[in-house]
C-alpha cells in the first residue's frame, strides 16, 4: 500500500453552531483528520488559490471539502462551479451539506461535479447520524492529491 | 477411569498414601456421569476401555465445557493416542510402563496440572472481567449525549418570550414537536424547567453581542427522574438573512462527569484534613514525650554517678541497657518532632548558595567521616559558583546531613566509606538543580526501591546498623516541601545513589 497522507478536511460553513456540531459529530465518530473551517464561500476561494488572506499559502493535499450551499458573499454552487473550472482544484472531492429538498438543485450539484450531496435534516438527532455517516465514509475514502 | 482393576487399586493405593481421595469407575461412560457433579480436582482417564475410550470421554467433555482438568493415561508406544488426546483438550498424558514407575511420576504430574489448572482459570477471570469493565466503560462512551437546540428570541432580548424552535430528543421537549421544521418555527413557549440563570445569560449575551461562549455550566432537575442533570453548554448566535434571531446551543450532560469530580475533590479535602491532624499529633505527641524522657535520662545519669558503687555487675549492666534504650527513644522522639515540623507552612525561605548547606552539614558529620576513615568529596563540574536557590537553610542542611549520613552509616564492613556529592543545574528541566550523593557503601536490591523513604521502613536490621528509620522519611519531605524530587538506585553491595532535584524558585503557594 502506497504511503498516504492524512486527508484534511476543509468545512465551508457559515453558521458557527452547524459548523462547530459537524466538528464535534465528526470527531465522535473517530474522524482525528486536521479539519479546517471558513464561514462564507469567499474564504474558501480564497483559500483553495492561495489568495486574499490565504496568499501565498499552498492548501494542504490531500484534501476533501464540506461545502455548505447557503453561505453569503459567494454560495456554495458558487464556489463548486470556480472549483470544477479549474485544473488546480478539479479533483478534490467535494460533499454539499444543504437543507434544501429542491431535486432540481440537487441535480444541479451534481452536473457540476459534486461528488456527494447530503441534505442536512432539520431534527438533530437525524443530523447527527448523517454527519457521523459522513465521518465513517471519509475514513475509508480515497482522496486524490493535488496536480 | 480404569477398565484393568488391578492396576485401578494399586493407582489408588499410591494416592491414598500420599493423601489424595481417589474414586475409580471402570468404563468411559460411568466416568462421564461421574464428571457432571464437579467435585474433582482432577481425573486421569486410561486410554484403553470398553464402553468408551478415554480419547472419547475427553472429546465429550471439553465438547460439554467441564473445566476440570484431565490426564490421559496410554500404554507404552501409544503416542499418537497421548498426542491427539493432548489436542482434544486434555492436560497431560503420563505412559503407563509394566513395572509401574510411571506411579512414581503421579504426584509431581497432579500437582503441575493443578496449578496450570488454577493459572488458566485466574487468566479466564481476568479476561471476563476486562470485558466487563469494557462493557461499562462503551456504556459511559454511548450514554454521553450531546443535546441540540435552538432558540428564538425576540428583538427586545425577552429570555421569557423566547421560543423553542428545535431541540434534540431527550431535552425534555416532546419530540414530535422538537422536529418541526426550523425555518417555520414551533411556537413552543420556553420550557420552565430550564430557568436556570447562567444559561440565560450567556444566551443572552450571545444574543446582543454575537459571540460565542463556551462552557456555559448549569442545571435542571429532571422531574420524571426526581434528578439533578447537570450541562456543560457551547452557545452560538443563530442568525437568518444575516441578522441574529436568538441563539442556538450545544449542551452535553455532564452529571456523572461532576459527580465522580466531587467525590475526587471530598476526598482530597479529607485526606488533607487527616494528613493536618495526624502531623499535628505527631508534633504534639513527640514534643510532650521529651519532658519525661529528659527526665529519666537524668536519673539514670544520676544513678550511674552516684550510685554505681552500691550495684553489682548485674544492676550495673541493666542500668546500661536503660541508657541505651533511652538514647535511641530520644533520637526517635527528636526525628518523629523534625518529621512532623517539615512542612510548606513551617518553611523559612531565603535565596542561599547551596555550597553552604552542604558544607554545614559535612562540619557537623565531621566526628563520625572520622570515625569512619572514610572521605567525602564535594566534585563541582563547572567552576562556576554553585547554584543558588530559593529553600529554607535549616531543612537544606537537615537535608544533605542526612543523605551523607546515610552514605557513611551504610558502608561495607571493612570497606571505608567514599561518598561524592555533585551538585549542577538540571540538563533536563530549565529552572532546576540537581545534586548527586553516591556512595560505596551496601547498597539495596532495587525491589526495595518503593518503600526506601516511607516513615520506619527499614531495609536493615536495626542489630547492624542504628538509626529510627525516619532519617529518609524527612528527606523525602524536605525535597516534597521544596517542590522537588528525590530518588534511589543502587545494588546490593555496590553502592547507592540519591538524587536529589530541587526547583531554583518556589512557586507563590508551595504544595501542603
């Protein structure tokens, strides 16, 4: 087996609370990944081309993001499409968190490219045991690195 | 079990006499029967019987689960059969040879089989009880919850017009409810139990200002449970197109958390308290000792003066024995009133040159290096002046005066005693020195290593060597009271070493 690197994992999300109990739930169930966390699509542009803030700071490889789809400045579609453009952050897996039911946005993820998309359920208990599914998937899932 | 009755009876025989009971059956099958009541230690099956053969009495029975150990008894050149009755489960084999030597063999092979017996019921006992304790401990693990909420609360900050808009299960909110939608919102009025001040503040804070606070503590008393459940909550602002509409909040149950740190914290209070009162007896017992103790050394010093004439060799040599005793209680008495004065409280600190201590301490063991016709050496391995530190002088020299004392006491019969005392800053922690006594002397079997410096534990007979097995004991708490350190290697007769690490500042409050 090739010598792999830990996955860092990237969460795109702008309300502190889901950011913090996805961390937390994350945690729970045995995800020990370094987890990063950005609160609007902006940030997390700027962070995936070494840019603003993130200026001449490569992104840790590999790297697997979380992106939630209602965030302000730049939303999470936003970001998927400057994403999925660009040779550079092409093939870094990307999960969408939303609660949105809309199939046609569901579809619309996936057209460009998003490699998962979970709907956050609105009753935490549900909540949880999707994000601790999430956490069970990253750990078995193989991340590409970068270039 | 054995089908050959002769051989059965001068089996039993050989057991008898050496105090065994011995219960023979003649088949396989019998034996079996025999087996269910468990009242054997240990059964021997021969290999060849009718009805049922040993090999099978040994299947069935481990197939059954009985723990009690078996041999197997074979004739001679019948190996396979020893080795497959080995593989079913069977303990051991002996060969049965014509002559009956192997009878010789039967006690050494009973007792052996005994005791793996009992080593491997020990090990399935241990191994139970670590998945018991594994069991509680996943239990713990999976009842620790973390509970979800959010909620609204109005531009005024009302805390009592705020409603619940969701909750985790559990929370005490009917769970149907708690499910409602969040953006609709359930119009569920506050719950009344959760009046409980710290939450609603920070959440209130949170609320006007934004941040978010952590490790909010606070409690609620569980009604259908007639309990106090105590929180450790985690509150965050819960905005909506940008503005904040009330707060959401992550508690954890932390109750058996709290309890189990409660009791840790009654304890230490205790054990500090019963430490307090025990140093305080032994100060006030050892100081109200030395009155009638001085006086019974002066009438025995008066009776030697003034009336050794009138006592013959006899009185004269119990009068010598009551001095003697009395020296040693007094010394006794005198290190009992040190050990109990060494304390955080009783300290006197001042910044000193640790030459000093250590120079105070040689001048008064002068007499005995002397005495000896050993040496003491004081090796510095720089020459820079020794390190000053921050200690009480009095407890320093008490200190050294003992550990060199020690060194010279403990010397092998005609070996005179070298001690080296070293003294440099600590390569290992910023901030510390550490002084070396190392000496030639008996030395001390490492296993000991753990009871060296415990009040009265002696490791030598007193016959050889005097002392009241208090001399380390205040070392030990000289070097606690200072904050530092002390341990001992050594090998018997090779010589010991105490290393003594001692902090160069005291902490503002030094340790009780």
């Amino acid at each position: 087996m090739p010598d792999r690197r830990p996955v860092t994992i990237l969460l795109a999300e702008d309300d502190e609370g889901h950011s913090r109990l996805i961390e937390k739930n994350l945690r729970r169930a045995n995800i020990t990944n370094d987890i990063l966390k950005v609160s609007d699509g902006q940030k997390a542009i700027d962070f995936l081309f070494s840019q603003g803030e993130y200026a001449g700071r490569k992104f840790p490889s590999p790297l697997l993001i979380l992106l939630d789809l209602n965030m302000p400045v730049l939303d999470g579609r936003q970001v998927l499409e400057r994403m999925k453009a660009d040779d550079r952050t092409r093939r870094i897996p990307v999960i969408i968190l939303t609660t949105t039911e809309d199939t046609r946005e569901v579809q619309k993820c996936y057209d460009l490219g998003c490699n998962i998309f979970i709907t956050k359920p609105v009753d935490y208990d549900r909540f949880t045991e999707a994000v601790r599914k999430i956490g069970l998937f990253i750990s078995i899932v193989q991340v590409p690195d970068a270039g | 079990m054995e089908d050959d009755s002769g051989a059965a009876r001068l089996f039993s025989k050989r057991l008898q006499k050496i105090g065994y009971a011995v219960e023979t059956v003649g088949n396989g099958k019998e034996g079996l029967e025999k087996f269910v009541s468990g009242e054997f230690d240990i059964v021997f099956v021969d290999a060849v019987m009718p009805i049922m053969g040993g090999v099978e009495v040994i299947r069935v029975a481990s197939a059954r689960g009985y723990a009690t150990p078996i041999v197997m008894l074979t004739g001679t050149g019948d190996e396979r059969t020893a080795v497959e009755a080995i593989k079913l489960g069977a303990r051991d084999y002996i060969i049965k040879d014509v002559d009956g030597c192997y009878l010789d063999l039967l006690p050494s092979v009973i007792e052996k089989v005994l005791q793996q017996h009992r080593l491997t019921e020990e090990n399935k006992r241990a191994l139970e009880e670590l998945r018991e304790s594994e069991e509680r401990f996943r239990g713990i693990i999976e009842t620790t919850h973390d509970y979800y909420w959010v909620l609204r609360i109005d531009a005024a900050g009302d805390f009592s017009k705020a409603v619940m808009l969701a909750c985790s299960k559990g929370l005490g909110v009917p769970p149907d409810e708690s499910m409602e939608n969040l953006e609709v919102g359930c119009a569920r009025p506050y719950h009344p139990d959760w009046s409980w001040k710290n939450l609603e503040e920070a959440c209130l804070k949170v609320f006007a200002t934004g941040e978010v606070i952590s490790n909010v503590q606070s409690a609620r008393l569980d009604l259908s449970k007639n309990a106090t459940e105590y929180f450790s909550s985690e509150i965050f602002p819960f905005k909506k197109g940008g503005a904040i509409i009330g707060v959401q909040g992550l508690s954890e149950e932390i109750t058996q958390r709290r309890k189990a740190e409660e009791k840790v914290r009654l304890y230490s209070e205790e054990l500090k308290r019963s430490n307090a009162d025990l140093e305080r007896f032994a100060f006030v017992a050892s100081h109200d000792l030395q009155e009638p103790l001085r006086k019974v050394v002066a009438f025995c010093d008066l009776i030697s003066n003034e009336y050794s004439s009138v006592l013959d060799e006899t009185g004269r040599d119990y009068l010598r024995r009551i001095s003697q005793s009395t020296v040693r209680m007094r010394d006794l008495v005198d290190d009992l009133l040190q050990y109990s004065r060494v304390g955080a409280r009783t300290k006197c600190l001042g910044q000193i040159d640790l030459g000093k201590p250590i120079a105070e301490a040689l001048s008064n063991l002068e007499v005995r290096i002397a005495q000896s016709g050993g040496k003491v050496v004081v090796e510095k391995e720089t020459d820079d002046p020794p390190p000053t530190i921050e200690a009480d002088r009095f407890q320093m020299v008490r200190l050294f005066q003992n550990l060199v004392g020690n060194a010279l006491k403990f010397h092998r019969t005609g070996v005179p005693p070298v001690v080296r005392v070293t003294v440099k800053k600590d390569g290992e922690r910023e901030g510390f020195v550490k002084i070396k006594i190392e000496d030639n002397g008996i030395g001390f079997d490492e296993k000991y290593v753990s009871r060296i410096f415990a009040p009265f534990e002696r490791l030598n007979p007193k016959s050889q060597f005097e002392g009241t097995g208090l001399g380390l004991a205040i070392c030990h708490k000289i070097v606690r009271s200072h904050g530092g350190s002390i341990a001992a290697e050594g090998r018997p007769n090779e010589g010991a070493t105490f290393t003594v690490v001692l902090p160069e500042k005291q902490a503002e409050t030094g340790p009780a």
